[in-house]
C-alpha cells in the first residue's frame, strides 16, 4: 500500500508547485475561479486597472448578467481581497444589479466608492460604516429600507437622481464635505426619510428632489448652505432646530403637508420664492426662525395657517406678491432689524402682527386684507423708521392700539376714497408725524394717541364714530375733512394740541369752532380752543369760543328758570361776561330813548322857576338837560339831583310805563355790566 501512495503525494506536490509558479491575477483571489461570477470578475479585472466597471457595456442590458452578490462586493469594500490592489480612483461600478442585502455594518471602507446606476434588491445596512474617502450612489435605485444611521463619508457623498423605494434613514449620519442629492427620490409614503441629526460639514444640493413620505431633517447641521430649489415635499417636512452656516434656498419648493421651519439658524439668507404650501389643514410653522441677513418669501403660496411667532430677522424681511389662505397668519413678536415689506400681498384669513418689532419701514403698499371678521391686528407693534399702510384693503379695518411708531402714513394716492372699515390707534405713541389721506374711515377709535409732532388729516371721510379722547398733538391739522353728522359721534374730551388748523386759512377758527360744536359736549373742547386762540393773539376769537362753549352748556336744559335767566340776562346782555360793552350800548340807547320821553315840561314849576338858562338856553342846552335828566333815572343808587324834581304826577301813562321801564332797565343793566367789567379784571 505504501508503494501504491507515493506516485499520488508526488502528483500533488507538483500540481501545487505549478500553482504557486504561475503569476497571480484578481481572479485567483478567490478560492477557486468558479466562486465568482463572470461579472465579479471583470469587476475585479477593472478595479485593478483603476478604471470603471460598466456591467452593461461588458454584458449589454440582460440584468441576469449583470447581477453582482452583496457579499462579493462587501468583501470587495472591506479588502476582503487582500492581494487586490486598488488604485486611487477607488472602486468604480456602473450598471449593476446588486442582489442579496449589502451589510457594511460597522465597516471601514479606503478606498473611494463610486455605485452609480446601480440596483440594489435587496436590503442596504451601512449603520455606523466609515467611508474614509468618499461616496458615490447617483442614479442608483433601492428597492428595499436604507439604512445609513451615523454612517461617516470623510470626503463629500453623492446621492444625485438615487431613487429610495423604501425608507431612508440617515440619522446623525456625517459627511465631512458636500453631500450632492440633486433630484433624489424617496418614495416610502410612511417611513419616508429621516435625516435628523445629519451633520454635513460644507453644503447640501436638493435640488429637485422629490419625497413622497415624511421628511425629518431636525437639528441637521450644514456648515454652509442648503439649496432646495424646486424639491418636493409629499409629507410632513420637520428641520425644527437645524443649523444652516449659510444660505437656505426653497424657491419653487412644493409642500403637500406641514412644514416645521421652528427655530431653524440661518446663517446669511432663508430663499423660499415661488415656494408653495399646497394643504390647507397644514400648518406653515417657522416659529421662532432665525435668519441673520435677510428672508425673501417673495411670490409664494400659503394654503393653510402660518405661524412666524418670534422669528428674528437680521436684515429684511420680503413678502411681497405672496397669498394666504383663510386661516390665520400669526406674526406675533415677530423681529425686522431693518424693513418688512408686503407689496402686493394678499390675506384671505385673519392676520396678527401683536408685538412685532420693525427696526427700518413697515410697507403695506398695496396690500389686501380681505377678511371681514376682525381688525389687522398690529397691536403693540414697533417700528423704527415710516409705517405705510398705502393703496391697500382693509376688509375688517386696522388696530394699532398700543403701536410704538416713528412716522404714520395711512390711505391712498388715488383721488378717490380708500377704505378701513375701523382704524384704531388707542393708546399708540407716534414719535414724529402721522397722515390720512384719501381714505374712508368708519369708525376712527384714537383714545389716549399720542402724536409729538403734527397730525394731518387730508380728504379723509370719518363715517360713523371718532373718538379722540385724552389724546395729545404737537400739532393737528384737518383739510376737505368731513366728520360723522351724527349727535355726539365725535369725542374729544381731553384733547389736547400746541396748533390746530383747517389747511391755514385765516377764518379756519370758525371751522375748528363748528368740529367742536359738533362733538359730544365738554367744557375742555372749548376751553382748549379757547387758550389756542388766546394764545394767538385772537381775543375776540377767544371770547367767541367761550360764549359759544357757555351756551352749549345752558342750553342743554334751556327750560329750566336758572337757565332761561342766564340766557337772557348773561348770555344776551353781556356774552358770559366777555361782552362788557353790550351794556353800555343798550344803555346808552335806553338814556337816548328817555331824553325823548322825559321832557323838562314835567318838572315842578316851583322848582326849576328860577333856571332862566333853561328857558332861554336854546335846544341845545334843552336836549343835554334832559340826557342828565334821563341819565339820572336810569343809574341807580346814583343821584344827580334831577330826578327828584320831575313830577311824575304831571306825566301820561305811557311815559309812566316808559318810567318803570327806565328804572328796570337801569337796576338790570348796570349791575350786570359791572358783574361783566369785573369778570374781565379777574
């Protein structure tokens, strides 16, 4: 038997010396030449040469030649073909069919990896895999779950046109260049993609990518910009929380469902032109957004509510010839370092910019509000340079209770009247100047507004109510101003004002007088008139508003006896004592009137026999005689010693009814000037 083995065990020495004597090539590092498929091999052949393996150029379009198992080429990744030595460009594979699952699990990959167009059947676990170069699955399909979480690409990755069938999961995955995902498609409706947490150390392209599912992109951190131009979002997108160094570009993106932009950091600008927000149940949330230069939301469409409460932004803030849907649009607390502008915006819904802080101008210019049901709500809101509210619709009118503002300009450039159903500026502070101009205002509700320079009201239209109470001008204006007729639909107690003027006529106090004589009674709309006028230099316009004030007062109970006294006696006689001179007039003409009646032919002949220089003193001397007379017995308490001496008992009844008459006259008027004088004095 000994004999018989030794020819074998020399045979197989030397089939083993032969072997190990012929020069090595890739096929030989596997086992045999028959584990590997004809496609694996070359494969093999093209990676050695540094060149990339097109499985269709070298098998033409039948998948069944093309196909690569998943174990060949993890071991092929993770050097489990140690005698292969591949060159710089990496492994290259274009054009495959990858069968099987592809677990790379933990692995560390060199060599760059290039999979382009490639389809993956099965399964593709690359959880906590390191690729220390960079890499590549553009074009590629997946037909099964991806997952990638805190997969690490030391370089950039491209993910380009790749199409996930199933779910994408990318959580806190690393990139440490840029990750290229222009017209990516996920199309899981439940799952979708998940990239929350991803960290890409310079920019992300998204451009045209489209998701059918949910998106999460929370708390991603990209150190430079992410441009999303005309992506799609099917589902929910959630970045609540992301970092973006740079820009954030969502022009011409499409969004089915929510959107969470909540306390998203953007470095330079938020770009979202054209973008539209298609779900009217779903909620547009950039709650707290903050974006360092500026936003530009220019042409966009909002379908459902809008929520920007504390956004911050550091520059300016666009909005112009953008829409919103029905629901509410919630600016509360919103922050402009610089200016907002709504050129051309459309509000459907209700609208609130409570708090609001605008550092530069706010421009409503040509801007509809169409909702009916409630006000604009601007209360409490700042802004540092001009306010506009010009050329635009205020279906359900303005409230700027409480705004904090520096220049005011509301109304239109057209000839024709604008419309705010109710314009509300209670308790607002205006720095500099506030305009209305060509505007109808139904209700006009300004208690307690304070304006330190000058108000102006040109062509406006106040329709059915204005209160102005305890308000306070430096200075206040109305020209072509028409108020409500209406009884007691103006309210100015309180007001206040240094200049009050109609448009700079000189008789425009009389206009002033009737605006205050059509407003609900106080004695204060008078008296302030009046100490304007005073001031001015206008005594007798003063006293005409004082008179008018005091009349106004009397007259609202005229029947009662206290009243028709003082209308009578103080009001008719002497102005409410600013008319001292109504006296001495009526007086003077009742003493020309008795030196008719009172004829020297009544005294007693005893008395006056001896005054020859009455007799022949002439006419002249006559009619002087009979003023002293006639002015004797009207001053009363005043004696000059003629009335004493005429006879009444020569007299007829009507000189003694003029008589009666004469003394009255005296004991009424002469007290009642010198109660005038005297008012004058003090």
């Amino acid at each position: 038997m000994a004999s018989t083995l030794r020819p074998t065990t020399l045979w197989l020495l030397l089939l083993a010396l032969i072997v190990l004597s012929l020069p090595w090539r890739p096929v030989a590092a596997a086992r045999t030449a028959s584990d590997l498929l004809p496609s694996e091999q070359v494969i093999l052949q093209k990676v050695a040469r540094g060149e990339v393996a097109d499985l269709q150029a070298a098998f033409g379009p039948e998948e069944g030649r093309r196909q690569v198992r998943a174990e060949f080429l993890a071991r092929l990744l993770t050097g489990g073909y140690p005698r292969l030595n591949i060159p710089y460009p990496g492994v290259r594979l274009s054009r495959a069919i990858i069968t099987g699952t592809l677990d790379l699990e933990n692995a560390e990959i060199e060599p760059w990896v290039e999979l382009v167009d490639c389809q993956f059947q099965g399964e593709v676990l690359l959880r906590d895999s390191w690729f220390k170069r960079g890499l590549t699955l553009s074009q590629s399909r997946f037909a099964q779950k991806v997952e990638m979480q805190r997969l690490r690409v030391g370089l950039s990755a491209n993910f380009s046109e790749a199409i996930f069938s199933g779910p994408l999961d990318l959580w806190r995955a690393q990139i440490g260049g840029v990750w290229l995902a222009n017209g990516l498609r996920c199309e899981d409706r439940q799952a979708g993609a998940s990239m929350h947490a991803m960290t890409v150390n310079q920019a992300v392209f998204l451009n045209q990518a489209v998701f059918f599912g949910p998106v999460d992109l929370a708390g991603i951190r990209i150190g430079d910009g992410a441009q999303c131009s005309g992506a799609s979002f099917g589902g929910a997108l959630n970045m609540f929380g992301a970092q973006i160094g740079s820009q954030l570009n969502l022009t011409q993106a499409r969004f089915a469902g929510p959107a969470d932009f909540g306390y998203v950091s953007v470095g330079s600008q938020f770009i979202a032109d054209g973008a539209h927000f298609a779900n009217a149940a779903a909620l547009a949330n950039f709650n707290g957004l903050r974006v360092h230069h500026s936003a530009f939301l220019r042409q966009v469409h909002f379908a459902g509510p809008v929520n920007f409460v504390s956004a911050a932004i550091g520059s300016e803030l666009q909005l112009d010839g953008s829409s919103f849907g029905e629901q509410t649009v919630d600016l509360n607390g919103l922050k402009v370092a610089q200016h907002c502008l709504l050129r051309k915006t459309v509000f459907q819904g209700p609208v609130s910019f409570l708090g609001a802080a605008i550092g530069g101008d706010l421009a409503f210019l040509q801007t509809e509000f169409r909702a009916t049901g409630q006000p604009v709500n601007c209360n409490d809101i700042q802004v540092g340079a001009t306010a506009y509210f010009w050329d635009s619709q205020w279906a359900g009118g303005l409230d700027l209770s409480g705004a904090q503002l520096h220049k005011v300009l509301i109304g239109t450039s057209a000839a024709g009247f604008g419309t705010i159903a109710t314009l509300t500026l209670q308790n607002s502070v205006v720095a500099r100047t506030l305009r209305l101009e060509n505007v109808a205002i139904g209700y006009l509700e300004a208690r307690k507004l304070t304006v330190k320079d000058g108000a102006e009201l040109v062509a406006v239209k106040i329709q059915e109510h204005a209160d102005l109470r305890g308000s306070v001008f430096g200075s206040v204006s109305f020209r072509e101003t028409q108020w409500p007729p209406k009884p007691d639909a103006i309210w100015l107690e309180g007001l206040t004002y240094q200049s009050i003027g109609t448009g700079g006529e000189q008789d425009d106090w009389q206009a002033l007088l009737a605006w205050v004589a059509q407003s609900r009674y106080d004695t204060r709309n008078y008296g302030q008139l009046e100490n304007f006028c005073k001031q001015g230099g206008y005594k007798d316009r003063a006293d005409e508003v004082y008179i008018q004030g005091r009349r106004r007062e009397i007259l609202q109970q005229w029947w009662r006896p206290d009243n028709l006294t003082v209308l009578i006696f103080w009001d008719l006689l002497t102005g409410y004592g600013r008319k001292p001179g109504r006296t001495l007039w009526i007086g003077g003409l009742i003493v020309l009137c008795g030196m008719v009646v009172f004829q020297e032919k009544n005294f007693d002949p005893a008395c006056i026999g001896n005054w020859q220089w009455l007799r022949d003193g002439g006419r002249g001397r006559v009619w002087v005689f009979r003023f002293f007379l006639s002015l004797d017995q009207f001053l009363p308490g005043i004696d000059l010693g003629l009335a004493k001496l005429w006879n009444l008992s020569q007299v007829s009844y009507g000189q003694l009814v003029y008589y009666h008459f004469h003394k009255l006259a005296g004991w009424i008027l002469i007290p009642i000037g010198l109660a005038a004088l005297y008012s004058q004095f003090k």
